[in-house]
C-alpha cells in the first residue's frame, strides 16, 4: 500500500531514469537550449560585438588624433602664452605669484622624507612658496615622525606647515578642503598637489605655472607620472603599460583637442580661484579629483597637459594593493558618471562637441564599456559559447578587433612589447573587478565609497634583502597565514570555469579557443593565489 502511494507522486518518466541524473540533467539542458539558452547566449554575442566596435573606435579615433598631434598641433608653448617668470631687480620676486603646495598624507611611514623633501626643494622664491603637510596618519608614531621632518625643514627657512584633523572626514578630499581654509593661504594665487610618494624635480613650478600666470583661461596644468619601481616585478610592468597608454594617448588628447582631461589627482597646479568657482572640494565619490575636473571644464575652464613635465611617483608592488586601488578608480567615476550626467548634458556653458566627449568617449566608452566587454566577452560570453556551438562568434570580433586594439594600447610602452600577449591575460583578470567596482559605482550599491590608501614602500623596496635575513624567523611563522589571506576565491572559481571550457573545447571544438583558455586560466589561478607581485 506504502509502494503504491509513493508510485502516484513520482512521474513515470523520473521513474525509469531515476537513479540517472546525469541523464536526466542533459534531458532538462536539451530542453531549454533552443528556446532560451541559444537566443539569449546569441543576443549576449550581438551587444558584446557592439561594446567591441565602440572600443575599437574610440581607440582607433584616439590612435589617428595623437598621430596628428605629434606631426601637426602645436605644442602646448605655441598653443598657449608661454614665457618663463623673471625676477624684477626693482621689485625683486614678486613677479612670482605666491604658490600653495599641498602634500596629503595618511600613514606614510615609508614615503613622508621623499615627498617633503621634493617639495622643500623646488626652485622657487622662498617667500613666494607655502607647503603644506596634510597629515591624517591616525598612527601616532608616525606623526610624531612626519610633524619632526617638517620641523626640521622649517628649521633652514622653509615656510612649512604641519596640518591635522580630528576626523578623516571627506578623506583627501577633505584634507585639501580643509587645507585651503586655512587664513595663511589666502594670498596664495595656485596650488600644486603630490601625494605622498611624488617628487617633483626643482624645476617643476617654473615650468607649469607660467602657463596659469599669462593665460588666464586655464585653470589646471597636469603633469605625467613616472614611475620609479615600474621594473621591480612583473606587476608593476603591467600597470606602466596600462598608465603609459593613459599619459601617452588620452591626456594628450584631451587636453590638445577639448582643452578637457580628468585630473590625476597629484603632480597637477590649480589655479584656486578655478577651485572656489567650481564649488571646491567634494567628497560624494572617491575620485575628487575627476569630480572637480568635470565641474570645472562645465565651467569652461581650460586644462593643459605637459607631457614632457614629469614627476616621480610609485605603482603598487602587491597585488592587494592593486585591487583596492583598481576598486577606487573604477568604482568612482562611474558613481561620478551616475551623478553628472544630466548635470552635463544641460550644461550651457560648453560646446555640443565638448559634451559628447565628456559623456561618451570620456565616461560611457572609457570608465564604463572598457572594462565590461573585456570582462564579460572574453572571461564568460565567449567561453560559454564553446558550450553552446548553435551559436557563433564571427573572427573579426573574438581575434581581428581585439588584436588591433592590443596592439594600439602598447604605443604607450614600447619597451613591454614583449609582454603584450601576458598583458592581456593579466587584463581580462582584473576586468572582472573593474567591471563590479563599476556596477557598484553606477548602482551606488556596497562599497561606494570605500577608500583604502594604495600602501607604499618607497626605499623599503631597496633594503628588501637586508629585511628578508632579519625578520626570516617571523615570516615562517606567519607564512601559514599570509597564504591563507592572500587567496582571492573569485579569481579561483573563474580559473575553474575557464579550465573546464577548455577541455570541453579541447575534445569536442572546433576553433582551438582551448589555448587561450589555458593560459587566462594559468592567469587567473596565478592571481587566485596572489602571486602576480612576486613574479620579475
């Protein structure tokens, strides 16, 4: 009686194949492949091809005016009103504007003597340079140490100022807000910012700020960064490629065609007078400085990039450090992106054209579509369709336009070309948390407004070895520890998947797409693990 009831809840045809799930998995796939899987899987193809062209022309747009720019477009000198600032014998410095330099810190025990002393040692008046030391080191120690270096600048005649806060409110953008308030900077003209690992060289300030003196117009002058760690290991090579590109094309771009370009953030001198009109300082995403950029540019301020002026800095030499980073400068322009948008289009101030380069080449194509059609068409879209062989993914979109636009973004480092191919793999990687960094920006969703500072080494990176012998017995017994906090699961589970296609299309594939799965799964287990950093 029992075996009866049971029989009249189970359908006969689980009956027969119940002890087959395996089978009766493939039955329910075969079911809804056609009628909901390949069209879906197809319509996904289609606006990844799209994505794909308009990152092909922006960059193919990009490639053609830099060339122009090269061979063509005046230099910034000849575009502008360039002459080099003179002392007066009758009036003696005062041709020189009063300059305000502006070092945020936050616990940079390695790095605070290298910033300080580039600072303390640009060639400038003396009684025409302010600098000021943002300190929100909530490590005591640390700011009884930065506090004693400024002190001791001050010392030989340096006008050097040791600023602090109760609260980290606001973050950066809230330390420099902060700063300008202060009544012993409101005779100051301009203000050049570093964070705590740049080094401005001496001659800096004489070449950027001629620009803002005699052209009235201008309100930022932006220098390029260079990096002074960039060959220490195989991280820091991939991100020179990635920032050289940036400096190389984009900014020179911006700034020779539209006047317009998003600040870095440091190695940059503001006019504070554009600063004040634009609104000042805003802490309502973490890229302050590309707020302030686009709220100045809508104010038809003008900007200059100087490629030939650069400034020392430091790229982050461990992965965890890159992540967080790569969160920051993801995340924040597109919750910037969500926040301006309608405030750019009906903007009267700009010309159509201005806007259609800030909106779409700037934010929509740059911020926004790069990173999710690397993420998605190359680490899932594509590999799904391996899967799935009822639906195609024509050449020219999986190899032709993805090989052009490779080869286009390494004009910015020649030396790497050698490490295009490892460059790429290592890309798509970290697409996956550019593209959710992006969706949390653009839904204002979890870690909005996370900011975490890009930890840095500064001369630690030369005593490595020395550091290694003394603290050896400590790291054996840590190291259990550190592995386990280095594993990034996320990493991991896509080097599974990827894995798993690849032998899929190993055995039953058509299109030997196998190797480059093999090698994005190497790519991804290797930062599964958290070993990029440690590679040279």
């Amino acid at each position: 009686m029992a075996e009866d009831s049971a029989k009249i809840y189970i359908p006969e045809s689980f009956q027969v194949n119940r002890d087959d799930i395996a089978g009766q998995i493939g039955m329910i796939w075969e079911l809804i492949k056609q009628p909901l899987i390949v069209p879906l899987l197809q319509a996904s193809v289609y606006v990844c091809l799209v994505m794909s062209l308009m990152l092909f022309m922006e960059r193919l747009y990009m490639g053609v005016v830099i060339i122009l720019v090269k061979l063509f477009w005046k230099k910034p000198d000849k575009r502008y009103k360039w002459e080099p600032l003179q002392e007066d014998l009758e009036s003696g410095n005062s041709n020189f504007p009063v300059v305000l330099v502006q070092i945020p810190m936050f616990n940079e025990r390695e790095v605070y003597k290298v910033s300080i002393g580039a600072a303390c040692g640009l060639s400038w008046p003396s009684d025409r340079l302010v600098i000021q030391v943002l300190d929100d080191s909530t490590d005591p120690v640390i700011k009884q140490m930065v506090e004693l270096e400024c002190q001791r600048w001050a010392s030989k005649g340096i006008n050097i100022t040791y600023q602090i806060r109760e609260n980290r409110v606001g973050y950066k953008a809230g330390a420099l807000k902060e700063g300008l308030k202060r009544s012993y900077v409101k005779h100051c003209e301009y203000v050049a910012i570093f964070d705590a690992d740049f080094q401005p060289e001496p001659g800096y300030l004489k070449r950027a700020i001629p620009f803002l003196v005699q052209n009235p117009e201008i309100a930022l002058v932006q220098a390029r960064w260079r990096f002074v760690n960039s060959d220490e290991c195989l991280l820091t090579r991939m991100q020179e490629m990635s920032l050289d590109y940036h400096f190389t094309v984009e900014q020179e771009v911006g700034s020779a065609t539209h006047a317009f370009f998003g600040f870095n953030g440091t190695a940059g001198v503001w006019r504070i007078a554009a600063i004040n009109e634009a609104g000042g300082w805003k802490d309502r995403t973490t890229v302050e400085d590309m707020d302030l950029a686009v709220r100045a540019s809508l104010r038809g301020w003008k900007f200059v990039y100087l490629g030939d002026l650069q400034v020392k800095s430091e790229l982050p030499s461990t992965f965890k450090a890159f992540r967080f980073q790569q969160h920051r400068w993801s995340c924040g322009p597109a919750n910037l992106f969500r926040k301006m948008a309608m405030e750019i289009v009906r903007n009267k101030k700009v010309r159509f054209w201005k806007k259609v380069y800030v909106i779409y080449s700037f934010f929509f194509v740059r911020k926004i579509i790069a990173h999710m059609i690397t993420f998605f068409f190359y680490c899932v879209v594509l590999p799904l369709t391996i899967l799935v062989p009822e639906v195609e993914v024509p050449i020219w979109g999986a190899v032709y336009i993805p090989c052009i636009i490779t080869i286009l973004n390494s004009v910015g480092t020649p030396r790497s070309f050698h490490l295009l191919f490892y460059w790429i793999l290592f890309e798509n990687v970290m697409s996956l948390h550019r593209t959710k960094a992006s969706f949390i920006g653009l839904l204002e969703a979890g870690r909005v407004n996370e900011w975490v500072v890009t930890e840095k080494l500064g001369d630690t990176l030369k005593n490595k070895d020395a550091a290694k012998n003394k603290t050896n017995q400590k790291a054996v017994k840590k190291i259990r520890f550190k592995f386990i906090e280095r594993i990034n699961s996320l990493e991991l589970g896509f080097a599974a998947f990827l894995f798993v296609c690849g032998c899929y299309d190993y055995i039953y594939g058509k299109n030997n797409y196998f190797v480059y799965l093999f090698l994005q799964t190497v790519t991804f287990t290797i930062t599964g693990f958290g070993y990029v950093g440690t590679i040279i």
